[in-house]
C-alpha cells in the first residue's frame, strides 16, 4: 500500500472511530466502535490497490451514516445508563 493510500486509510479510521463516540446510546457507541475495529483489523493485510479503494468508499458511506445517526440520536437525548456514570467506577 502507497504512502498516501495507507495516510487516506488511516485519517478514515480515526474519523469514523471519533464520530461513533457521538453516539448516545451506550450500546451503538460501543457496537460501532468494535465493528469499525474488527473490519479495520480483518482487512489491514489486504496489498490489492482496488480492493482497498472498494473498502475505502465503503467505509465512507458508512461514514456519512454514523454522522447522520449521530445527529438524528442527537435531537432525542435518554438519560445515561447506569454503566456510564462515573460513580459507579468505584471498586468495592
């Protein structure tokens, strides 16, 4: 992989992992961070130019979906589950 293909490949990653941290709820947050690095991790050995690129439009639309989910989850705020307050971090 090129140079500036692998720079283009990472700067998505780091995107879409930074906007699924937009998400509210506690379990899509935590559902698309592991799939965003179990499909990065699965394809990482990948040497075929245009199969990357195929995986790299795919994985811009899915971009503009996490971006438009997060803002829709947005407008409907819930209350914090009880595993994301920070109280609840204390060990007994």
């Amino acid at each position: 992989m090129a140079a500036s293909s692998r720079a283009q490949v990472l700067r998505l990653y780091r995107a879409l992992l930074r906007e699924s941290q937009g998400f509210t709820a506690y379990g899509y947050r935590t559902y698309a961070i592991r799939r965003i690095r179990d499909a990065f991790r699965e394809n990482k050995h990948l040497k075929d130019s245009e199969e990357i690129q195929t995986l790299v439009n795919k994985a811009r639309t899915n971009l503009e979906i996490i971006h438009r989910q997060v803002t829709i989850g947005q407008l409907y705020s819930t209350q914090k589950l009880v595993i994301e307050s920070p109280e609840n971090t204390e060990i007994i």
